[in-house]
C-alpha cells in the first residue's frame, strides 16, 4: 500500500501593487532618515552660538562705550579681555581665537584665560590667569579671555593713520564639526599710527 501526500492546493499569487506598496514605503523611509541627517548637518554647518560681552583694559587716555583709543608706544605693550560666551545649549569646544595679524599696528603675543574676573586689567603672572588652552563651554556657559600684544609695524603705515579692531577669528568645534567665525568685540579698539619722529622704522 502506498502512501501519497496530500497537496494543500495552496498557491501564493504574485500581487504586482503589494510589491510596489512594499517599496514605496521603503523609499519613504529612506527619505525622511536622508533628510533628518541632512537636517543636523545643515543645523551644524549654521550653528554659531558665540558671542562676546564685558571689555576690560589697561587704562588709556580716550575710551567711551563704543571705542577705546590707543595711543601707540614704540616698544610699549597692551592688554584688554573680554568674555567669550556660549549663548546656546549645545557644548562648543574653543580652539583659537586670533585679534590681530603680525604686520598690524598691534601684535598679539600671548593669549590666557580666567574664570571670573575682570580680567583684562590683570598683569601678567597673576595666579588667577592660566595660558590659553583650547576648551569647552557648555551652554549659557563663558569664559575671559585675555589678550597681551605689542605695539608694532609703525613703518607701514602713515602718522596719524587709525586702525581700528572691532571683531576677532574663533576656531571652535560642535558636533564633530571644526567651524570659524568672526564675532564683534563688545569694543573697537583704535590704534593711531604714531608721528615721524616716534617712529624709528618709518623711512621719510
């Protein structure tokens, strides 16, 4: 006697529309991850929360709320801070910051940081005052920075020229991504190009 298996006579039928179903819905997903990382990239490219606030220098003749006014001193120097502040929520990494360049009438020699205080009327070697270091600022978060440079390159300009800093260069990192931006200084700082006979290197 034999044994025969009895078929079912189940047969799955193609559906050509459940298939496209099946890969418009994929297609979909696909698009809305696409768009949701190009979103955080785009979010991340644009994302610049510094800002600056609070000046603070050595004592100069001319300053008002908008502007200190330097006058130059062959072979002199000069310090002023200010806070860098992180107005958003995310935590940036500050990797440098640049003021002035080395032909410029001031010549930054030395950058520090503090904590707290008002820095930029601080000397050099005072304990509250470390070198800079790149570091971090969580949200809400600041920090002073403290600028020391030397007056310089007088030669290059005319007397009586003014050069006037009103912004500074940060290098700062968030979200796995290395940004520059240029943020105002909360004040411009004058320099005025010194006369012939206070400047050595100008040739007449």
């Amino acid at each position: 006697m034999g044994v025969g298996r009895k078929s079912s006579g189940t047969v799955l039928a193609y559906d050509p529309a459940e298939r496209w179903t099946a890969r418009a819905w994929a297609l979909l997903a696909y698009l809305v991850v696409l768009a949701a990382v190009a979103g955080i990239v785009l979010f991340a490219l644009r994302y610049q929360p510094l800002s600056a606030a609070n000046f603070a220098s050595e004592s100069v003749a001319q300053s008002d709320s908008k502007m200190v006014r330097v006058g130059y001193e062959n072979g002199g120097t000069f310090s002023f801070g200010f806070l860098v502040v992180n107005d958003g929520p995310l935590p940036v990494k500050v990797q440098g910051i640049q003021i002035t360049g080395q032909s410029e009438l001031l010549v930054t020699v030395g950058l520090e940081t503090a904590p707290k205080r008002d820095a930029g009327s601080l000397a050099q070697g005072d304990p509250s005052l470390d070198k800079f270091l790149p570091f971090t600022l969580a949200g809400s978060d600041r920090r002073w920075i403290v600028v020391r440079t030397r007056f310089g390159n007088c030669g290059r300009f005319a007397a009586g020229a003014l050069e006037t800093y009103t912004r500074f260069k940060v290098t700062y990192s968030v979200l796995g991504l290395t940004k520059h931006a240029w943020v105002p200084l909360p004040k411009d700082i004058g320099v005025d190009s010194p006369p012939d006979y206070a400047c050595p290197s100008r040739v007449a």
